[in-house]
C-alpha cells in the first residue's frame, strides 16, 4: 500500500512538474542551488508592502514571485488573482496566472489520485467479507470504525475532485480574459483548449479550437479533424 502511494506520488513529480510553480528549467534549477536561493523580493516585504498599501500592483506582483520561489503555488495564485484585478489589461501578468492556475490544478490532482487510492483500499476489504447472513459476517460489516473510515475516504476523494475543477475552472476563466486581450493570439486558444480538454470540459475546448483554426490556417485541417473527434463523443 505504503509503495503504491509512494509510486503515485513520485510519477505525479515526474509527470505534472509538481512544485515547478515558476516553471524553472534544470539550468535554472542548478543555477538556484549554486547561488542558494532567488535574489528576488522576499515573501516578507512583498507582503508588508502589500499590507501598506493593498492598491500596489508591484507589491503584489512582487509577492507572487516570492511565493513561486518558494514552491507556494496556492498563495502564488492568490497573489497574481490580486495582481490582476489591479492591472486587468495586463497580458502577460493573465498569461502568468493562467499558467499558475492551471500548474495548481495539476498540483491538486494528485490528491484525487491519493484520496482515491485511500477509498479502494477502505472498501477492499468488502471483498473478503463473510456472508452477511452469519452472525460474525454481520458484526464485522456493521463495523462503525469501518464505515466511518469508509465514508472519510469518499468525501476526501469528492473534495479533492471539486478542488481540481474550481482550480481548472479559475484558469479557463483567466485564459478566456487574455484571449479577449489578445484575440489574434493563437497560442492563447490552444492553451485554452487543453486546459478545457483536462478539466473536461468540452464545449470550452471545441469552441477555443474553431478560434485557433482560424488563425492557423496551415493547421486548420488537422485542428478541424480534432473538433469533429470531439463532436462526435458528445
């Protein structure tokens, strides 16, 4: 059991980038370790200049950065949200939060993941349970120590599933504010189909791709192919 959740966990680093909240390359990496640590804002006074003037857009972008550094995605994003409603027309400060937001929704997955393992392992032993029908079958599967952990373990596994969608939800809604900034922006439709592609959500998807066609015309058979895919599991 213990293996299996470590096994879950070290693919969920390999696979989704965990904690690369700044999205750092190796060199970066490396260069960090070297020089021991950012030579950025520090979270403190990012965050006492934000306190003394909550309207500092700097401040606050400053204090996103800081929190990045630190592998503070959740806090990051709530910085860049603040960030942004004090500089809307900003793009690439929408651009950063978008991909924050989405990095937080990958984070969050892997405790879908654990949560759900939890919950398998909670109702295996139902499978070598003794028939209901003997009086020691019906102790054991009157067990309240038994249910109750049971039903711990699915309204962890529900929580952290409507914590995947909010997150994805939140970046759906930040890209679809930079592509009204940027509307012949390609890239930005493309990431806001596979942001929509993971969270599911597919009317989202099918419309960001019929934008991106347009503004790829060289692309535009195979990105058609794609929402005719969708379409027909609808």
């Amino acid at each position: 059991m213990f293996v299996f959740l470590a096994l879950v966990f070290a693919g969920g680093f390999v696979f989704f980038g965990v904690g690369s909240g700044n999205n750092s390359s190796l060199g970066d990496l490396f260069n960090n370790l070297f020089k021991g640590g950012s030579s950025g804002p520090s979270i403190s006074s990012s965050l006492k200049k934000t306190q003394q003037n909550p309207a500092d857009a700097k401040a606050w972008h400053d204090l996103a950065t800081a929190y990045q550094d630190k592998q503070r995605t959740q806090d990051a994003v709530g910085a860049l949200t603040t960030y942004t409603s004090l500089r809307p027309k900003d793009a690439k400060g929408l651009a950063e939060l978008a991909a924050l937001q989405r990095t937080q929704a990958q984070d969050l997955q892997q405790n879908v993941y654990v949560a759900q393992v939890l919950q398998q392992d909670a109702n295996a032993s139902s499978t070598f349970s003794l028939s209901s029908s003997s009086p020691l079958g019906k102790a054991l599967n009157a067990d309240p120590v038994s249910e109750a952990w049971q039903g711990e373990t699915s309204s962890r596994s529900s929580g952290a599933q409507v914590q995947v969608q909010s997150a994805y939800a939140a970046a759906i809604g930040t890209y679809q504010r930079l592509a009204a900034l940027r509307p012949g922006d390609a890239s930005v439709q493309l990431d806001l189909a596979t942001t929509a592609e993971s969270a599911g959500n597919t009317t989202v998807e099918i419309a960001a791709l019929k934008r991106a066609a347009k503004l790829l015309p060289d692309q535009a058979a195979q990105i058609r192919a794609k929402i005719k895919t969708l379409q027909g599991h609808k």
